[in-house]
C-alpha cells in the first residue's frame, strides 16, 4: 500500500533486492497495517463518536466523528462526508483550524484540511433530518485524498453509523381564514381585506421547518372544507407547493353562507412514504354580505338579496373601518320548544381582525314573507324573535335555554319587547312587530353588537 508506493518510488532497490523487499513487506505487516486490521486500512481511520441513535423528523441534529492518521509518513488533504438519505448537511462547526468546506447546504460536505491539521482531530458536523416516515438511516461510506493521492474508503467498524427518524412532520395554518361573503377571496382579514391564507411546515418539535430541508420546497399542499355547516364548494387554487416550508392560497372562495366552516390542510411528501400530519383551520364564518363601514356616513347597513321567505337588513352606528355582516339561512337554532318558521339570520359588527365590535348599537329588520305566514299552523299569533348570544341577557319566561353551534355554546330566548324594559335595562328586546304586503310580518329589534345568532 503507501509504504510499498514510496519504497517503488525511491529508484535505489532494483532486481532481487526489490522482490526480497517486497517479500519482507508482505511477510511482516507493518505497525499501521497492525493497528487498523479491523477496517483494512492502513493510513486513516475515521470513527464515528457521539453520533444520536435518533433524529426527530425535520430537525437539526449534530455528528461527531473522531479522525486518527495511522502513518506519520502521509497527509490527509481532503475527506468527504455523505449524509444518509434526504438528510442535508447544514454546517460543520469544529474541524480544523484553516480547514475550508465545499458549498453549504448539501447532501454531502467535502473539507480540504490545511497541511498542519494533526494525527488526530474531530469533526463536528450538523445536517437536518428530512420529513421522512419513521426508518433507519446509514450515513453514506467516507472518501479522502491523501499526499500521495490515494483514495481511501475509512470507517473504524464493519459499518458505517445509522440514524433512526422518529415523529411526523406536521402542517400549521399560520393565516387563519377570516369571515368574508359568498364568493369572495378568503384571506386573514374580514372582508378579504387580510393576506393569503398561509399553511406552514413543522419539524416534529412543532417549530417551523428550516428552509433548508429537503421537504420545504416543492411539497404539495391541499386545502378542503372539513367542517362544511353551509354545503358550501371550495373554489380556487386548492393545492399550492411550499416554498420555504410554507405555502399560500391566495384566491379561495365558498358559494354558500354559513357560520362554522373548517379547512383542513394536507401534504404530499415529495419521497412516496412521506408522512405529514393534517392541520385544522379555526372556524369561520362566510356571509352574504360583508359591508365596510365608511367615514361619510354615521350608519352602516347591509342588506343581502332576499331568500324565498324572509328579507333583513341591519343598520349600526358603527365607526369607520368596520365591517357590517349578515347572513340568511344560518344553522337552525331553537328557543326552549319554540321553533322557528322563518330564515334564520347571523348578522354582528367586526373589525377588521374580526373582533367583535361590542359597543355598537344594532337595529336589525326581519321580514318573514306571506307565504310563510301563511303555512305556519297559527299565522295570526304574535310573532317573536328567536335570539341566542354567547352573552346571557333577558328573555320571556320559560323560553330561555343554551344550544352549542360551531363549538360555541350560545344562550337562547325570545325577546321581550323594549316597552317592557326600565331605563337602563341591557339590549337585546322587540321594538315593533306588524303586518305588511298582503299579509307578510316585520320584526324590527334591537341587538349587541357582538356577533350572535338570530331569527
């Protein structure tokens, strides 16, 4: 091996003195050949130190790898480290001092070492675990360059270090869908005035995927309603490819109202066996209308198109930059046995970030046509209106209750009429209720300004 390359290159033994000096050479091995015959390496023996027998998915972890020179007479000039499969190599901490490295980040890295780097140094290397199902993995076999420019395959044992990948990899909405109306882009602000919904790739720690993964790029997202109150359709570019370990949906929309609606976001991992756990989105709610208040008017009013049976429109002296929002045909809600025979309408005042606006005041008009007068067992009895807040307030006797929608437990009730309240008594409460168009019923009440359920 080197020895016997550097005795050929000498020119000084010729003949039989040479085979005899090869004879010897093979009859009795030398000290390097001795101390490596475990790795049939006589020159370099690179072991493996303090590598983890685990690597959680997506995560960064660090490799040691303790380095010895078996022959004085030879300098190590470069040595190559090969990442198991779709790890990536993301620095090299501590090697030599003047040791300079291939490009980062990468499969692999390649030190040139300087000409001083010792008989005996460690090198610390980091790389992050891909987004791969649980399995082992093997760092790939090492390669190196000497000074006399052989080629050498090193490992201090049988083979080379495995890893174990442990977790999943998980998906995270980080632009949470905001109330907005039929047919508009849902974005992360009421009104579709927010940014691009935006789902995001953790490492299994739950912290956000290093770009530099090999599943941060490229990986196909998709995005359906899960939670679908409305039999909405989702429309739109519903499957995006991360970049940076994120995703975009820009221009979404729903075709029906409804109040309760979830996404849920799943990933396709670019190896087939790529697994990534599904993210839920927070609930939302998409209304027929969605109106900006302005600063030219001291009221706002939204009035969607009428359904088959009832038209409402609510007007409030809301600020400038809210948003005023109703809907028709909202989840059926009930009043102790008190059932209702018209639409039911979900209206509320928000801000942008979709807060409710507490302190506004809410005049709402519900119109329940005559043919629904007409088909009601009693269409001559004093109408009411079913009310239901996640704030408790006042109502007629025996019909108050609780009912829990979309997750949110609401308090039900009819409500008394406003002749019937004392100076200072809390809205909600019926201000007038008369007939109309050929037998049709209007309703005219006072509400919170918080966004609650009525009918």
């Amino acid at each position: 091996m080197n020895r016997r390359s550097r005795l050929y290159r000498t020119g000084l033994m010729s003949g039989l003195g040479a085979l005899v000096a090869a004879v010897a050479l093979l009859a009795v091995p030398s000290q390097a050949a001795q101390a490596t015959t475990d790795t049939g390496c006589d020159c370099w023996v690179v072991t493996p130190a303090g590598n983890p027998a685990t690597a959680s998915a997506g995560t960064s972890g660090g490799y040691s790898f303790m380095v010895n020179d078996k022959d004085q007479g030879e300098t190590l000039e470069t040595l190559t480290f090969t990442a198991p499969s779709d790890f990536v190599i993301t620095g090299v901490p501590m090697s030599p001092a003047g040791t300079t490295l291939s490009a980062l980040p990468a499969p692999s890295v390649t030190l040139t070492l300087p000409s001083d780097a010792g008989s005996q140094f460690t090198v610390n290397i980091t790389a992050l675990a891909p987004c791969g199902p649980p399995g082992s993995e093997t760092w790939g076999a090492l390669s190196d360059t000497d000074s006399f420019d052989n080629n050498e395959a090193l490992w201090s044992s049988s083979s080379p270090p495995s890893v174990f990948i442990t977790g999943q990899c998980s998906l995270k909405f980080t632009g949470e869908p905001a109330r907005t109306a039929v047919g508009s882009d849902i974005t992360t602000a009421v009104g579709s005035t927010g940014n691009p919904l935006a789902v995001q790739i953790n490492d299994a720690s739950g912290s956000p995927l290093d770009p530099a993964n090999s599943s941060a790029n490229g990986t196909e997202v998709t995005v359906s309603i899960l939670a679908n109150p409305g039999n909405g359709t989702l429309s739109g570019t519903t499957t995006m490819a991360t970049l940076g370990g994120v995703a975009d949906f820009a221009n979404l929309t729903i075709n029906q109202p409804g109040t309760g609606y979830t996404l849920e976001a799943t990933a396709t991992g670019q190896a087939p066996a790529t697994v990534f756990t599904s993210a839920i989105s927070n609930s939302f709610t998409i209304s027929q209308v969605v109106q900006l208040c302005s600063a030219t008017s001291a009221t706002c009013t939204a009035s969607p198109p009428p359904t088959a049976t009832t038209a409402t429109s609510i007007t409030t002296t809301s600020a400038s930059g809210d948003f005023a929002a109703l809907i028709l045909s909202s989840p059926t809600l009930t009043c102790n046995h008190y059932t209702a025979v018209s639409d039911m309408a979900d209206f509320g005042i928000f801000t942008s970030s979709g807060s409710p606006v507490g302190t506004a005041s809410v005049t709402a008009t519900l119109t329940i046509s005559a043919s629904a007068v007409a088909s009601s067992p009693r269409p001559l009895i004093f109408w009411q209106v079913c009310y239901g807040s996640p704030t408790s307030f006042p109502s007629i006797p025996g019909t108050s209750g609780t009912t829990t929608i979309g997750g949110t437990t609401y308090n039900t009730g009819l409500l008394l009429p406003c002749v019937l309240f004392k100076p200072g008594h809390p809205e909600p409460c019926l201000i007038s209720q008369r007939y109309i168009s050929g037998g049709a019923v209007q309703l005219k009440f006072v509400a919170f300004g918080d966004p609650v359920w009525r009918g």
